[in-house]
C-alpha cells in the first residue's frame, strides 16, 4: 500500500514529532472523515507500506525524522510545494526563498527523483497577475531546475471553498504558454494536476502526483495498484490511504480546501499529543475501530524484461 501523508493536512510541517511515533509504534488510528466515531487502525510496516507519499509545503520540521524513518527501512517521496505567494496568502508558510532553499537542502539529501515541485494552485488577482506569476517562476525555475525531476502545476477551480474566482479557460491557455515557454528554457518538465484542461499544444502534459511509474523507480520493483476511486474524475493518481484529517492544518493558507477555517484549525492543533495514535486528541470511548486490511501493492507477476539477462530468455537471445 501507498500511505499519503496528507492530502489532508500538512503532517511534515504540523505533525512530524506524531508521524514518526506512529512509524515506530507500528499502527494508527485514522478517523472518517465524516464520522468521527467510526475509525480505521492501519498496521504499519516496512512490508506492507511500499512507499509514503509526504505533501507539504515546508518539510524543514520532518528533516530530524527522517534519519529514523530511514532506519525503521520505510521508503518515500515528496511533492512539495513552493509558490510565490506573500504572507496575505500564505500565513505561515516560510516565505518563496526560503522554501527554495529547504527544497534544495531536501533534494541534495534524498535525489531530485524523489522531490516534485509543486507550483500550485494558481491564482489570477489584483496582485498576483499573470506577469507577476511568470516573473517569480522564471526565478523560481533557475534555483530549483537542478533538483527535480518535473513541476506540477493547477488552476484555481471552482471545487476549492475559498474567496478566489475559477480561472477562466483563456486565462489558463496564456497561463500555460507562458510556463511552458520558461521551463522549456530549463529542461524541466511541466505536468497539470487533476485538471480537464488538455495542455499537450505547450508540451504540458496530465499526471499522477502518486504516480506508481515513478514510485517504482523509487521502491525497486512494480505495483498492481488500480487508480484512486476516491479523488476527483481528472485525477490519475494510484491508490493510497490518507492518515491525515481534515481541518487540521494550520498554514493558514487562504485559498486552503482541507479547512474550515484558521480558528477551528487551531482549536484542533492544540488538542494535538504526538504520543497518541490519533492525529487530534484522543479516544473517548465511543467510537468503533476496524482493522483495515492492509498489503503491499507488489505486482508479482514477472515478465521477461523483469529478468536478468539469460534467465529464462528464449534461448535465440544468448
């Protein structure tokens, strides 16, 4: 299995501290979504977790962790986020440079095939026109083009509950052009996320943030793994099982979907105990817990090209 931490919260910059005692523990207890009573333990292991998939946008408080993650023999990745907006946007979010340079220190230590860059969402405003946008990334690109292997980019959509307006499909396509002019110019690879918009004209092509073709290439072998049921229809990523809860996340991102609001968010943080399985608080005694079955996605089925040279190969081929 695939363990996403989190769609639903930033757990490397809020949770680090719980994250890496739920690895050591062994287990966690995950929550509905919609039903705080009914709740999921997940068995955790090297064994059975083929790969964690960290989302963050400031990984800096997880880097202590991740020596004893390693040494527990846990493999992950990373899509981390560095955008251009300012604290209006951005409460409490290290500002663009300094993201920059987490981001790099990150890819130095784990390889560049093993960090995304996420350049997302995008949002056209008074002050964060589309010239303002293709400035800063053009900067933005000349630091980070070294240490990664592609940007994923999306457009503000009408799906996200905040302040800021859907991006109209003109607005996209000159958006779109002009990113693809600029990363043309660095070798690096732009990829849309969950979006309908077809962007192949400018070299920008769909895809799976949890991307199974890539996470192979990080974990060493291939996974049978059907495509995640649970996102939106646009969405090609793998499925995953998400720890995280919703509402959780203090960022204090304004353009934020996985909160209701910065109060509530930090009314929950603060209930936060890095010694209990559950992200927030702890178990009254009325809920229902079920054990989720849980195994690695390994695809076990080997062709030829699985094999090494001369095994089993048709014998015209040594």
């Amino acid at each position: 299995m695939i363990i996403s931490a989190s769609r639903r919260t930033d757990i490397p910059a809020c949770y680090p501290d719980w994250f890496v005692n739920r690895l050591k523990a062994g287990e966690i207890l995950v929550p509905n979504p919609y039903n705080r009573k009914k709740i999921s333990r997940i068995a955790l292991s090297p064994d059975t977790v083929d790969c964690i998939v960290f989302w963050t946008k400031n990984p800096e408080p997880l880097l202590p962790g991740l020596k004893e993650i390693d040494r527990l023999g846990y493999r992950y990745c990373f899509q981390m986020t560095v955008t251009d907006y300012e604290k209006d946007m951005e409460e409490n979010i290290p500002s663009t440079e300094e993201s920059m340079a987490t981001f790099v220190l990150l890819a130095e230590r784990l390889g560049r095939e093993r960090v995304d860059w996420r350049f997302d969402p995008i949002i056209l405003s008074g002050k964060y026109t589309l010239g303002y946008h293709l400035e800063k990334f053009e900067m933005m690109c000349e630091w980070l083009h070294n240490y990664t292997d592609r940007c994923i980019i999306s457009f503000m959509d009408g799906c996200r509950e905040n302040p800021y307006p859907e991006m109209e499909e003109e607005d996209m396509l000159e958006a779109a052009k002009g990113l693809s002019e600029i990363a043309g110019k660095y070798k690096l690879p732009l990829y849309t996320c969950a979006e309908k918009i077809n962007l192949e004209r400018y070299g920008i092509h769909h895809s799976a943030c949890i991307d199974k073709e890539k996470i192979r290439k990080i974990i060493g072998y291939k996974l049978d793994l059907k495509k995640d049921a649970g996102q939106r229809k646009e969405c090609r990523c793998a499925e995953s099982i998400d720890i995280g809860m919703y509402d959780t996340c203090v960022n204090g991102c304004r353009y934020c979907y996985a909160t209701g609001g910065a109060e509530s968010a930090k009314k929950k943080h603060a209930q936060h105990d890095p010694e209990s399985p559950l992200l927030v608080g702890h178990l009254r005694g009325d809920e229902t817990i079920v054990e989720r079955k849980v195994q690695s996605g390994r695809d076990m089925q080997i062709s030829l090209f699985d094999l090494p040279y001369g095994v089993g190969a048709p014998k015209d081929a040594l």
